[in-house]
C-alpha cells in the first residue's frame, strides 16, 4: 500500500497514543483517532496532497543539505569526465602550439597519449575539485530557491518556465564563482602550458595579466551558459515528466534526462563556447590578434577571420561527448544525495 492509495504506514515506535499524538503533533498531517497494532500502525492520510513529491522541497529540508548535494553532482561530474573537456579544449584552440594540432579526436587521444602520457589528460583536475564543488552548490542551492519561487513546485504540472528561470539565475550565480577556476583550468590543459599547479597559475596569471583575466570571459560565459543552463533545465524537466510523471526517485529517468538534455544544450550553444575559450586561453596564443582579443563581439569576428564558420564548430564533437555523460551523472549524483538526505531528515 502507498500513499496513492490514501494511507500512510507508521513504524512500530509508534505504538502508545501519548507517543502517537506527539507525532501527530509534529506532523500535523493525521488524525488522533488511530488503532495501534504490534507492528504497525496503518493511518489514513486527510490531506495527501500536503506530502510534499520527490522534486519538492520539505519545508525542513534545509537550503545547506542542497546546497551539500550540489557539490557532490558537481566534484563527481567534473573529475570523471575531465579528460574529454581537455580534448575539447585543446581542439578548440585556434592557434596551438604544433605538439598540440590534432586531427580529430581519435588523433588526440593517441597523440596526447604517446607524447606526453595519459596523466597529461588530468592535468589541471585540481581546479575543478576546489571550484566545481562550492559553485555547484550555489548552483543548486540557487536553482531549488528560484524554483519554487517561480511556482515550479506548486502541483504535478509541467512549469517549463520556472525551470528555466531557475536554471539561468543558478548559472549566474555559480559563474561569478567558477569563471576564475575555469579560466586557470583551461590555461593549465593547453598544450605546452608551465603551469604545474593551480596556485601557480593564479599567481601568474595575476602578475601579468592582472585580475581581469579571471573575468575576461564572464560575460561570453554567460552568453553561452544561461542559454545552455535554460535549455537544459527545460529538457531536464520535459523528459523527465514523461518518463517518471510520479516523480519518483528513479535514477535510470535521471541518467537519461540529464544526458539527453545535456547533449541537446551543448550542440546548440557550441559557438559560443569556442569563442570563450579563445577569451580563456588567449593569453598563450601565438597570434597577436588573438592575444588582444578583448571581448564577445571581437573574439567571434577574428574566428570568422581566420577559419570562417567551420570555426565556430571547432570541438562540438567532444563537447557533446563529454557533456551528455557529464550531465547524466550530475543529475544522477544530484538527484541520488537529495533522496539520501530526505529519507534521513530528522
């Protein structure tokens, strides 16, 4: 039996009346008048509609215990499938160094591989660790506020639109925080960098470039970002909706939506992520014009310059590959620690 069928199971603690109406008390959910039995008391449900669904958030659930979930999805996503986002960084350099001109994405493996040895694929990780976990916690934390702000968890209803104002006010938010980490990031992937460490390279990068550099790409960030985020909270969601309309914790629907969403978001929004990059990596360029590039507008028009449009589909291909894997298990993760701490609230 099942809270569908108007009845709510309590545990065998539950046996005595004072006991009972001090939980009922706490609850205030059912009525006083139960029959108690030696293992379990069944109680019929007055309001059912008061039990808050898997996505909603209970009012003790607590802004901390999400926020705690965050940076586990975010810790978990970004260290699993960092190789694939150094791929596609190193493919969407512009002008790399000629240890770093690859052929596709096979050649780069092999390349990366032989050359310089597969630890070279998690070089940089550490940035991700130290900034992934608490911007996904602003992240999330963020979303689920906005969200049920917005009216996302009023019924059973699809609310595409509060998804997707959630998903752009969490981006905003976790990007003035991740920006930073992932432009010293993407500096420590590119081929030939010196940089060893992630407090190196902030130093260094501080030092002569000054702390613009760190925010260089915020705007073009969010450009890219809101519209992927939206989108991708709206995909989220839509699947989501038809695949578990109970909304029950299922992490077969979680995995598929957030990869599904994930590879939808990032193919549309690829151009403007070749344009960040070349914001984030500037500094290493060996092209002058690249090295001045200063903003959204100047950066598209010298990729138009050099490679044409073609230009603005440079590494869409591990993009993809990395995102949808990247999603699933952010979601998967995301949605697997707030079903954790709601089954062990106290």
């Amino acid at each position: 039996m099942s809270l569908s069928d108007g009845f709510f199971f309590l545990p065998p603690a539950v046996e005595h009346r004072d006991r009972w109406n001090e939980h009922r008390d706490k609850h205030i959910l059912f009525s006083g008048e139960m029959i108690c039995s030696r293992h379990c008391l069944v109680v019929p449900v007055e309001h059912p509609d008061l039990f808050a669904l898997y996505e909603a958030l209970p009012p003790n659930y607590g802004l901390g215990r999400n926020m705690l979930a965050g940076a586990f999805a975010g810790i978990a996503e970004h260290s699993v499938m960092y190789p694939v986002d150094l791929l596609k960084t190193r493919m969407q350099i512009l002008t790399p160094s000629t240890g770093g001109l690859y052929t596709g994405l096979t050649n780069a493996v092999s390349t990366i591989y032989r050359v310089e040895g597969w630890r070279t694929l998690w070089k940089g990780v550490s940035s991700v660790i130290v900034g992934a976990g608490p911007a996904h916690a602003v992240y999330f934390g963020t979303y689920e506020i906005v969200k049920e702000m917005a009216g996302g968890n009023v019924d059973d209803g699809h609310h595409p639109l509060a998804a997707a104002m959630s998903g752009a006010a969490a981006t905003i938010a976790s990007d003035a925080l991740m920006n930073p980490f992932d432009v010293m990031k993407q500096r420590m992937q590119v081929h030939g960098s010196v940089h060893k460490t992630l407090a190196q390279c902030a130093k260094t990068l501080y030092r002569t470039e000054g702390i613009q550099a760190f925010y260089v790409s915020y705007p073009t960030t969010l450009c890219m970002t809101v519209p992927f985020t939206a989108t991708q909270f709206v995909a989220y969601e839509s699947i989501s909706k038809v695949m578990n309309p109970k909304h029950d914790y299922d992490p077969f629907t979680h995995c598929i939506a957030g990869g599904l969403a994930g590879a939808f978001a990032a193919g549309i929004t690829t151009p403007l992520d070749v344009v960040k990059t070349l914001l984030q990596t500037r500094g290493l360029a060996e092209s002058e014009e690249v090295r001045s590039a200063r903003g959204l507008f100047n950066a598209a028009a010298i990729i138009k310059r050099q490679f044409g449009w073609s230009g603005f589909l440079r590494g869409m291909r591990p993009r993809i590959i990395s995102t949808m894997p990247s999603t699933a298990i952010c979601w998967t993760s995301y949605e697997m620690a707030k079903a954790y701490f709601k089954k062990h609230l106290d």
